[in-house]
C-alpha cells in the first residue's frame, strides 16, 4: 500500500478493508467486484474512498452478467446510482431505510418491516411502546434475554 501512496505502484488490490477510513489522496477509481453481496452502507463507505482530493473520481460497481438480482440487491445498487452527489450520505440512508426497514428499537431484530404499515405509523407505534414501559404497563424482556459476558484481559 506505501508503494501505492508514494506513487510507485497504479493500482492496489484490497479487501473491503479500505472502507475504515484509509485516506489515500491520489485514489480515483474504485471498482467493486460483486456489488450484489454489499450493504447499501458497506457500497457508499467505499466509494467514499476516491475523489477525496482535486481529481475526477470513479466508482464501478461490478456484478456479472449471470448474476440474478434479488429485488433488495438491485434497489441497493439503484440507489447508489441515483444519489451521487458530495453529502448524499443521507439520502442513502433514507433509501437503506426504506429497503431494510427501521427495525425493533425495542427488541432483537436488527432490521424491519416499516414499509408494510409507513414510517409514520412506525414512529408512533414507537412512541406509544416506550410510553408504556414507562408507565410500567408494559415489561422488558425475559431475563433469558439477557447474556452477561465475562472475560480477562491483559
């Protein structure tokens, strides 16, 4: 990667470990093998890689021709491909929302069904829930639930 930045090297070879906020300057292509298999976050931190300096940036997300699309893979890809603009972070997350759903703020399930009833709806449901377990009429959940963790460290 150091040949890479000083500029000895034209291209570098990575894992997705390049989305942890590795700043390489002189980055302008990125070309993403299999863009089906990623989050729509996991897609906008990589392309987020290049373009961070005075140069025209690049961004190919590649999937093979024989590649059959699930109907999330191509709304993730969709997105990517209409929110281009610097900042559109938000926007991506918006449709990340949308496709994914909000998921149980109260609960396990780290992704949810908030198109079937409307975020509205959702935040509301939301609020009357937490509501609830203020006022006590509602419980948390079992302590089964509840793993406890230990181990040394050095």
């Amino acid at each position: 990667m150091m040949a890479f930045m000083e500029g000895a090297v034209d291209v570098l070879v990575t894992t997705t470990i390049i989305e942890s906020g590795i700043d390489i300057p002189n980055a302008n292509t990125l070309i993403v093998n299999d863009a089906e298999s990623f989050g729509l976050a996991d897609l906008y931190q990589l392309r987020g890689r290049v373009g961070r300096f005075d140069r025209k940036a690049y961004a190919y997300l590649v999937v093979a021709r024989s590649t059959a699309l699930t109907p999330e893979a191509r709304k993730r890809l969709e997105a990517m491909a209409e929110h281009t603009a610097l900042g559109s972070g938000f926007n991506i997350a918006m449709e990340d929302l949308k496709i994914r759903g909000a998921g149980n703020l109260l609960g396990v399930e780290q992704s949810g069904h908030v198109s079937a009833i409307g975020f509205d709806l959702y935040c509301r449901l939301l609020r009357e829930a937490v509501a609830r377990l203020r006022e006590g009429e509602a419980s948390m959940p079992p302590a089964d639930r509840v793993r406890e963790l230990v181990m040394e460290t050095r």
